[in-house]
C-alpha cells in the first residue's frame, strides 16, 4: 500500500463515482489501463517481524520485507513462491538479515489484498496533463477466508509548473474525501486480526494488595490460555514453537502449583498437579524429537566434512519416528482425558475466589506472597550454586539449572508487582546463567540420545559402519563441548552470585508493604 502524494480515503459507496464526476467539470480525464494485484502479508504466530515494525509482503514473483510504518521496500527478491521458513530463502542479505529474527517459527499468511489501481491525467484545454492520480479500491480476505472491501483510496500527484490546477483539483474533491489514508493494521483489523496479541509469557496487571489466590488464578488462567492458543499450530505442524511454548505453559503451571503455596484447596491442587503432569510427559518424546531436527545443521557441521553425509541416516531415523509420535501425540490431546482436564480447570478458574478460604495464604496480599517466594527460592538457588565445583557431576548442574527454571518463572509471575525494569534486570542476570546450564545439560541429553540409537544399531546386522562411526564422532564433540560448558557454568554462576545481586534480590523482596515506586 504505497503512501507516495498525497493522499485520502473516499467513502466506499459513489464516493469515486462523485469524484470522477467533480474532476470531468474542469477537466478533462484521461484513464490509463487498469492494474490488478494480489498482495499476501506475512508474520509468524508471535508477530516477530511486527514487533520490528516490519512485514512480509509477496505479490508474485516479487517477495519484499517491508518497513511497517512507510511501508517502504528494505529488500526484494524474485521467487516463485513465499518461504515458510528463513531457511527456504536463497543464501543473500535478506536471509542473514532474517536468520536472528525468524529463528525456526514459520511465515503464516495474515491477510492477502486485492488490489484495482486507476491511473488518470488531469489535462487541461490545451490538452496539457496538469495532475496525475490514482485510485486504489481494496478488498481484503483474512483467515476467515471472507473478503472485506475498503474505503477506497485517491492520491494526487503534482507536475512542475501546475500548482493552481494541483491545488484545483484538490478543492474539487475535499467534499468527500478524508485525510486520513489506510494503513496496513487497519487492513489486519477489518478481518479480525489483532497484531501482537500473542504473548507466551505471563502479561498481567496485578496490584500489590490482591489477595493471593486471586492472583494465582489469574496467573494459571494466562498459561491455559497460552495452551489454547497454540493447540491448532500443533495440529496442523505449522512450526515447532508451537509444541514449545505449549509445554512451557504447561510448565509454567506445574511450577506455580508446587511453589505458591497454601492458595488452593488440596484436592484441586493435588489433581492439578496431576492432570498437568500427564499434559508435560505426553509430549516430552515429541519434543526432544522437534530438538534434534532443528539442529540438523548443527550436527553436521560440527563433523569432517567427508563424514557429514554419513550422519543423515540418524536424521531419516528422527523423521520417521517423528511422524509415528506426532500421530499419537495428536490421538493424546483429542482424548477424552484432555478435555476432562482443560474442562475441570478451567471451569475453576472461572469461579469466583471464596469470600471465606481455607488455605492459610489464599487471602494474603499477593506482594506479601511474592516476596516470600521469590526470596525462598533465591537463596536455594544460592545454596546449591556455592556447592557446585567445576568437577561436580552433571546431575547437580543439572538440579541448579530447574532451580534457576524455577525462579525465572516466578520473577516473571509477578513483574507486573515490582518497579518498572527491576525484574527485567534480574531476569537479565539470571538468563545469563541459565544459558549456560541449559546448553550443558542439552548436551548431555543429545549424547545419551545418540548412545541409545547407537546401542540401537549395533544389534541390527545391517548396519552401517561409517554411520555408526560418524555417530561417535558426533558423541566426542558434543561431550567435549559440555565439558568446556563447565566452565562457562560457574563463571555465570559466580556472577549471579556476587554481592550486587545478592543485595538487589533482597532490596527488592525484603518485606515491604509496598508496591511500585
């Protein structure tokens, strides 16, 4: 949608009709070929390319990432079809510029435009073009598959020499038109779509002096929501992120139900612990399977060049356990026992908090709460960091790494308690040394992955050497890399652990009646 002239909107029913006939009275028009283009928008499930004030647009075969405010060309390419993913872009600028934004989520269509352009010249009695315009009638599909038409547009575009019949031309047409002109959000909102509405992270407005099981249910009703969100990007397999961010609501629930405690009932907390329980493990296979396949060119190039074909069988093995998982996992969360469990709770959630509750905390103000918890957890964060040695085994950076988990998932429950960008900080802090201990222990989960297919194909007679060979050489990188990561570990963890955040933790949890300040 070019904003080149100037620019209005005219109303959809005659206003073109009427302008045309205004502009015939001191004019004379000359239309020029109608133009026809179909534009198709592009974004991922979580509005990456918006949140950088930018968009996807394909009209065939030109692909361009445009600039959302101008909506002014940043690159274009020729293809005969638009990507799904980064990696389906030719090697160039466009993609590397893409690479770190998009990561492994997919393009989905938002909206395809249909767009008519009238072009006409204003010519004047000596037959001089004095004015140029356009008219640009819009229709609109969204997801709905229903199109929607638009106001149309006019632009006028001045010649040197002609202002007076410029600035005539304009006068003739004020009685209908409207400054303001279409932006690519309004063609997203007259379909529905609402751009960044996705956010798998808790975004809530709590206060300080709710009562704590208010809270808790406002918390648990954000993850279901994330949950449900990102059930129909699981069915349809549209990119891996979908699985992800479901399994970390999933987590993000179990971890509230074991650490803000005495909010709940017994019963309701016992079955919640249960029921989101079974949602994790259903989906852990399929999971570390969507891991491996991403890595893909990982893997390889962390080979010999001449032993990288040699590893592709392993990810022909992946694929094919892949599809037979996904077909399970699918049967799983249509099951009788998943909407049980989605009906239950939310139904729960949905009731309003006892005037009079029984656990000891449901009524406590939630910052009270918040501060209890988020300090009870810190310092065993800190209790078992001091004990951790570079030679410690794998299983106690392990346990530091869900501790960490843990903690970040509280420091995000409550930002919204807290000062403006002091979470955020510490969040900040804390991510650093859960990068380490993630990347260490995925290591140690890839190795023991491949030591089990390896194990796998030594008892088949007919398999092949140089891929088992291939296998464990991979296994010797990756263990070599997890030791190195030691390292990084404690350097992350010394860090966290020194006097500054040690002193911000507790300045900002200390017992305090207050809120933001």
């Amino acid at each position: 949608m070019s904003n080149e002239g100037l620019s209005f909107t005219l109303p959809y029913e005659q206003g073109v009709e009427r302008v045309l006939a205004a502009l015939g009275k001191s004019f004379t028009l000359v239309e020029n070929p109608v133009e026809h283009d179909r534009f198709q928008y592009f974004d991922t499930f979580d509005w990456r390319l918006f949140k950088k004030q930018r968009i996807m647009a394909y009209c065939k075969p030109v692909l361009e990432l445009q600039s959302l405010d101008h909506q002014e060309q940043e690159f274009q390419i020729d293809c005969n079809q638009a990507p799904v993913f980064v990696w389906d872009l030719p090697e160039g600028p466009l993609r590397n510029d893409l690479e770190p934004v998009l990561e492994m989520r997919a393009l989905l269509p938002l909206v395809d435009v249909d767009q008519e352009t009238r072009r006409y010249n204003l010519l004047n009695g000596d037959d001089k073009t004095t004015v140029r315009f356009e008219i640009w009638s819009r229709k609109v599909m969204g997801p709905d598959k229903e199109w929607t038409h638009l106001d149309p547009e006019i632009a006028f575009f001045p010649l040197r020499g002609y202002e007076r019949e410029y600035q005539q031309a304009l006068k003739k047409v004020e009685k209908w038109a409207h400054s303001k002109t279409h932006s690519l959000v309004d063609a997203f909102k007259s379909v529905g779509l609402t751009p960044l509405d996705y956010n798998s992270k808790p975004n809530l407005g709590l206060h300080p002096e709710m009562r704590s099981d208010e809270a808790g249910k406002q918390i648990y009703s954000c993850m279901m929501e994330v949950i449900r969100r990102n059930m129909d990007g699981i069915r349809k397999d549209l990119d891996s992120e979908f699985l992800h961010d479901f399994r970390v609501a999933v987590r993000r629930t179990r971890s509230g139900l074991s650490q803000i405690k005495n909010i709940l009932e017994d019963d309701v907390l016992e079955r919640a612990k249960t029921d989101f329980s079974t949602l994790g493990k259903m989906t852990n296979l399929m999971r570390d399977l969507d891991v491996y396949l991403l890595k893909h060119d990982e893997y390889r190039n962390l080979l010999p060049v001449d032993m990288q074909p040699d590893v592709e069988r392993f990810f022909v093995h992946l694929r094919d356990v892949r599809k037979k998982e996904r077909s399970v996992l699918l049967k799983k969360l249509a099951s009788p026992e998943v909407s049980e469990i989605f009906g239950w709770w939310e139904a729960f959630l949905s009731e309003p908090v006892p005037e009079h509750p029984q656990p000891i905390f449901a009524a406590l103000p939630v910052l009270e709460l918040a501060n209890k918890s988020i300090l009870k957890r810190y310092k065993r964060v800190c209790r078992d960091g001091a004990l951790l040695r570079q030679d410690s085994p794998d299983q106690l950076f392990h346990d530091l790494r869900i501790e960490c988990k843990k903690l970040r998932y509280q420091l995000e429950f409550f930002i919204s308690l807290y000062p403006k960008g002091r979470i955020s900080n510490l969040v900040s802090r804390l991510k650093k040394l859960q990068n380490g201990l993630g990347d260490f222990n995925d290591f140690y989960v890839q190795q023991e992955t491949l030591k089990a297919y390896v194990h796998e194909m030594s008892v088949r007679s007919n398999s092949a050497r140089d891929h088992v060979l291939a296998i464990g050489v991979l296994i010797g990188v990756l263990c070599e890399k997890q030791r190195n990561l030691k390292a990084v570990c404690m350097d992350g963890l010394k860090t966290f652990l020194n006097h500054e955040t040690r002193q911000l933790f507790h300045d900002t949890f200390k017992a305090q009646k207050g809120g933001k300040k």
